[in-house]
C-alpha cells in the first residue's frame, strides 16, 4: 500500500457495538488515519459510549469524538423513549427500535466533521444481511446519501469526492466476528445490547443479542458478551 493511502483520512462512524468495532479494524487495516465518531443521542443507556471510547483507543483511531444529540425529544423508538419497551421476542416489519433517521443525522454530522478535516472517505457498520429491518441499513440508501453528500458540501461542487464505505453490508453477523477475530478486535470490549446496564452487561434477551450471540456460534468463536448475571 502506497504512503499516500496511509496518509488518508477515514471518519468511523463507532457506536461501541460488534459492528462498528469491526468498521473501525477494517479501515484501519487498509491504511486510513481513523477519527471515530459517537453520538450520545438519548438512547436508553450510556455504555455503549463508554464502550466506543474504549475501542477506539483500542483499535487506535486518532481521535474520538462524541457529539450530543436530542433524538429523544421527538421520541418514536423503544432506544429513545422509556415508556416503550425494547421487545423480547422477534417481529414483523420495522421493529420499534428503529430510532427515526438516526443513521441519516449521523451521516450528515459525519459528513460536516469529514469536510472540515479533509476526509473523503466515511466509514458505517450498517449491515443488510443479519439486521433488524432498518431502511437506513440499506443499500439504496447509501447510495443515495454518497450523491447527496457529493451535492451538498463545498468540496464535493469543488472536485473532490466523498465516499461511503459499508464493508458489512453483505457479511453475516459470523462473517463479521471472523473479520474482527482475523483483525484483533477485542470483543469482550464491545456493547450491542439495546437495554445494557450500566456496567455493559447484556440482556440476552433483544434482537440484537440474538443476533451477535449467533453469530458467535455460526462463527465457531467463544462469544465474550459480559451477560446480566454473568459476574
């Protein structure tokens, strides 16, 4: 890989989850300069975030930055709002912890701090296979965000071009701990858990604990989750 690739600049989007985790080994490992990205956005519990902050030390962005959002004032998803439950059980259609446009604002925060620093290439663990439904997971959207950031910021009307990389849009969960394990993520230090307590210790029990746990599994690899009642 040439210098000038490792001279590049990548902004992670990293939630502390499994996902991003693997993101943000997957861009290190291709030579970016990382600088991770988290949002405090009134979601249900702050261990993720303390999560995030430590794999990105861990995987050795060069800077972690946090920005704080008011999602939960307009509500609509059991990760925003305390007076709906985060189910237990699997269902139909987009499930209720769908938070409205998160990964749009996320993307358009990524996007102002990417023009500031001059980083081209933005980075987001959306996953089309194994996930819960998400439209913002998708593809199409994607797509359709990579043309609207090339129209909508000041260096993309200049000549230079944003790109979106989702290397795990296609992956199955176990696909994406086989990258991770293959790349050195510590995934003892992840949460993914939509009800965590405030130790990051996982219910077991929501969507997105299935989903990890068996990918674990399918992976073949000792699932590390720190589970309530555990220790």
């Amino acid at each position: 890989m040439s210098l000038v690739a490792k001279q590049r600049r990548a902004i992670i989007l990293v939630s502390g989850g499994l996902d991003s985790a693997t993101c943000l080994a997957i861009a290190k490992s291709q030579g970016y300069d990382c600088y991770a990205l988290s949002f405090d956005y009134g979601q249900r519990h702050r261990a993720e975030l303390v999560a995030a902050e430590v794999v990105s030390a861990s995987l050795g962005a060069k800077a972690h930055k946090v920005i704080k959002l008011g999602l939960a004032d307009i509500g609509g998803s059991a990760l925003t709002d305390l007076a709906i439950d985060v189910p237990t059980a699997p269902s139909e259609g987009v499930p209720v912890t769908y938070v409205p446009a998160r990964n749009t604002v996320f993307l358009y925060l990524a996007l102002g701090w990417a023009e500031v620093m001059e980083a081209y290439d933005i980075f987001i663990g959306v996953n089309a296979v194994d996930y819960s439904g998400y439209p913002d997971c998708r593809p199409e959207f994607i797509q359709a965000f990579e043309a609207v950031a090339n129209l909508a910021t000041k260096a993309g009307v200049e000549g230079r071009r944003f790109s979106i990389h989702t290397p795990l849009i296609h992956w199955s969960k176990a696909d994406i701990v086989q990258r991770g394990i293959a790349l050195g993520v510590d995934y003892s230090q992840t949460v993914s858990c939509y009800s965590a307590d405030d130790d990051g210790h996982a219910c077991g029990e929501c969507d997105s604990c299935r989903l990890r746990a068996a990918g674990f599994v399918t992976a073949g690899v000792p699932d590390p989750t720190h589970y309530v009642g555990q220790d």
